[in-house]
C-alpha cells in the first residue's frame, strides 16, 4: 500500500500521466483534429455570445489557444487534457473534505478511470469535455459555501456555475440538484440565504449577454438541443423506451466501476446514515442529477445520448467510498492498482490501435492537405487574402483552421452580405454540382466538396 506521506505525490504523478499520454497518443495518430473541435474553431474564428448549437464558452477557450498556438493541433489536445486534471484536481479536493484518510480520496479519483468518459473521449475537446471542470468546481465551492459562509466561496460558486452554463445547457441538472439540496436544508442554511442569492446574481451577470442573444437569435441553440433528443417524434412508446434504454446504458457505463471496487470488497454492504451531511450532499450531487434525467426522459419521452451523461459520475467514487468504506479491504489494495494500471494502460493503446486500423474516421481527413491545395489555387487567380469562408462547420471550418490567414467562419450569408467589403476574399463550400452552376469566380472541386473562390485579381 502507498504510504500516507506519498499518497499526494501519487496523485499528482497521475495527472501528470494522464496529461502527458492523452496528449501525445491522439497528437502522433490524428491526421486532424475531430469534428467538435474543428466545429468550436469554426465558432470560435467569428465569436459571438452563443452559436447554432451550443452556448459560446467552447469557443471562447478554443480561439484562446489558437492565439497562443495556431494550427499546432497538440495544443487542442492539451487543452482538452488541461479541463480533465482541473476537474480530477477538484474531485480530490472535496473528496480530501469529506475523508480523514487521503487514502478515500486517491481512490476517489483512479476509481473514474473505469469510466471511459474520463479517458477515451477525452481528446475531442468538446462541450461535454468544457463543462467538466465547472461540474467539479460548482460543487467544491458550494459545499465550502455552506460550510464556511464565506462570501469568495459563493461567489466563486456563482462565477463557475456560469461558466459551466455556458458550456453547456445541461449544466442546469446540477444546479437543479444543488438547489434541491439546498431548499430541503433550508432550516439549516436560513443564514445563508443572502450569500446564495449573491452567488445567482453573480451568475445572472455573466450568463445576461447570452440570454439576450439567445432571445435575438430565436433560441435557435434551446431549438438544436430538443431536436438532439428526438423530442419532435411524439411517439408514446418513446416515454417507455427511452428511460429503459437510458438506465441500460447506465448500467454499463458503471459495470468497470464496479469491476475495480470488487478487487479490494469485503462484501458488498453499505451504510446509509441519513443523518450524515457528507452522505446526503454527495447523494445529491450524483444521484439526483441522474434521477432528473430519467424523470426527464420519462415525461417528455427524450432520448438520453451516452456523451450527455459525462460529468455525471465524477462523484460516483466519493460517494461510494463514503458509504462503503467499512467494507474495502486495504491489504488487497495492490489488486486494485494492477487493474486500475491495466486500464490506464489499455485505453490510449485501444484508442491508438483504432486510430491506426480504422482508416475512415473523421480524424484521418487531410484537412491540412486540402487546405494547402485551395490556398495554391488562390494564389494562382488572386491578389488579396483569404477572409471568409462559408459552408458547414466541418469542411469549411477545417478551412478556417488550416489556412494561414485564419479566415472568419460562417454557415451562410443570409443578411450578412454587406458585412463584406470589396477587398475581402471569400471561399464558398458546398456541393459542388451547385456551386459550379452559380459561382461568379474560380471554382474547383476536391471530392467531394466544392470550392468557389470569389477575391482580387
């Protein structure tokens, strides 16, 4: 068993790994970078307070790195990998609040390498990946909050539930939950009643830009998140079917959980004191999330994707571990490190494997490649640089990305036309049988997208 003096150090000798092999590994086996990435790029060259899909942060923190770094895409790598440890980091710091022995919380965090959110998907930085620190930071500053009164802490708490707001919409099940918590303990926390209310004005602050232009813009990102769960089909079966699926999936996403707390059981027997605060905080920040999922699922009939569900079980392994701690065994301890290695081994050769063998991913486009080639051809007819390019956020946006003149980003051009000056060059992307009849410059076809190119001569 580690000793107590090294247990800290093993722990941050494991988000130094994690760091370093889920930096190189998809660097050194992506030809490009993923499609949400690429996408938060796209948004991020022509940034406004929200987008099409998703809520803006994203693609604030994205055009940041590109600032910083460019078109180098290990830095988007990192960048995912930098959001992972914040929020392995806070998940040992609140864990570090609830146990005595830092064993608990060491624990608490290898334990989350059996769930492949935390590993496999994490280098397609993405809306999922961008929340995941504000998931961690909301609940470590709310549960110092009521433990401290402290005004930094809420507002601190307000400041990142905000930020994870605007990483994305489903960010409000862990607010819900915290709120319910919150109110069924009002007795206790009358006191703190003006400091919350603070925190939800602090909130307020920052998310008020993307409200207003969520209301300007039709609620076209609300609009995209209903129609991703299949809430347009009004088919019965669907409040049935869709919960039944979604509590399967959960079933198996938590099987390797349980694979590794079996290696150090005792027997599987817990204790639920209810009159433990730890116990009942940590229920509400795991279980209730999941079970307003379900309820959700149930009365709208929505389908639950897998990925939506990625911050939901940062806590599993603090709860369990709280609940269940009489019953782990320490002295079997060295079996529960042989399989947590086994599966930090395994992942990133599993994902380089796939990368390797599987020949038709998104990540095997030769964005850079393809961009070089309309650039040649843009030099051959104009004078003048590349400054917008128009078309989906995949092919047009990998544009936007690779060229060196970092052109702005946009899906079309409705009303937008006298945006453009005479001096700007303009690339439209799309399908080429169309393009080739309506475009007023140089066209060329790359399969299978098309290219019209409209600049200075």
């Amino acid at each position: 068993m580690i000793s107590k003096k090294n247990i800290t150090k093993t722990f941050f000798l494991f988000l130094f790994f994690h760091l370093f092999l889920w930096t190189l590994v998809p660097s050194i086996s992506n030809t490009n970078l993923p499609l949400d990435t690429i996408e938060a790029l796209a948004w991020g060259s022509n940034l406004d307070w929200g987008f099409n899909k998703h809520p803006p942060f994203s693609a604030f923190v994205v055009e940041i790195f590109y600032q910083i770094f460019g078109s180098n895409d290990w830095a988007y790598y990192f960048l995912s990998q930098i959001f992972v440890i914040i929020t392995f980091f806070y998940v040992w710091k609140l864990s570090n609040e609830i146990f005595k022995e830092k064993i608990y919380s060491l624990l608490s965090v290898l334990v989350l390498s059996g769930f492949y959110f935390y590993n496999f998907t994490t280098p397609e930085f993405n809306v999922n990946i961008a929340q995941l620190p504000f998931w961690a930071l909301t609940i470590y500053f709310f549960w110092k909050g009521i433990n401290s009164n402290n005004k930094i802490n809420w507002i601190l708490f307000g400041i990142f539930s905000a930020l994870g707001f605007l990483s994305k919409y489903l960010f409000i099940y862990i607010l819900a939950s915290l709120f319910i918590y919150f109110i069924f303990n009002l007795k206790r926390y009358k006191k703190f009643i003006p400091n919350y209310c603070l925190s939800i004005f602090v909130s307020s602050l920052i998310v008020a830009p993307h409200l207003i232009w969520l209301y300007e813009n039709n609620f076209v990102t609300i609009l995209y998140g209903l129609s991703r769960s299949g809430l347009n089909e009004s088919i019965l079966i669907n409040h049935l079917k869709n919960p039944v699926i979604f509590l399967f999936k959960q079933i198996l996403i938590l099987l390797p959980f349980f694979i590794m707390i079996s290696t150090i059981s005792k027997k599987f027997k817990f204790n639920f004191n209810f009159k433990n605060r730890k116990i009942l905080f940590l229920l509400s920040v795991t279980v209730i999330p999941i079970f307003l999922i379900l309820i959700t699922s149930i009365i709208t009939g929505a389908k639950v994707r897998t990925m939506w569900m990625t911050p939901f079980y940062l806590f599993f392994g603090t709860l369990f571990f709280e609940i269940y701690k009489n019953n782990i065994n320490l002295k079997k301890i060295k079996r529960f490190y042989i399989l947590f290695l086994f599966l930090f081994i395994l992942s990133p050769l599993t994902y380089l494997y796939v990368s390797k063998v599987n020949e038709n991913k998104r990540t095997d486009y030769p964005g850079k490649e393809i961009s070089r080639l309309v650039q040649k051809k843009w030099s051959n007819n104009f004078i003048n640089d590349i400054k917008i390019v128009v078309g989906d956020e995949w092919s047009a946006g990998n544009l936007s990305y690779h060229l060196n003149s970092r052109p702005k980003w946009i899906n079309d051009l409705k009303n937008k036309t006298s945006e453009i000056s005479d001096d700007q060059g303009v690339i439209y992307v799309g399908n080429p049988k169309i393009l080739k009849k309506i475009c007023p410059g140089v066209f060329g076809t790359i399969r299978p997208v098309g290219y019209c190119m409209i600049g200075k001569k």
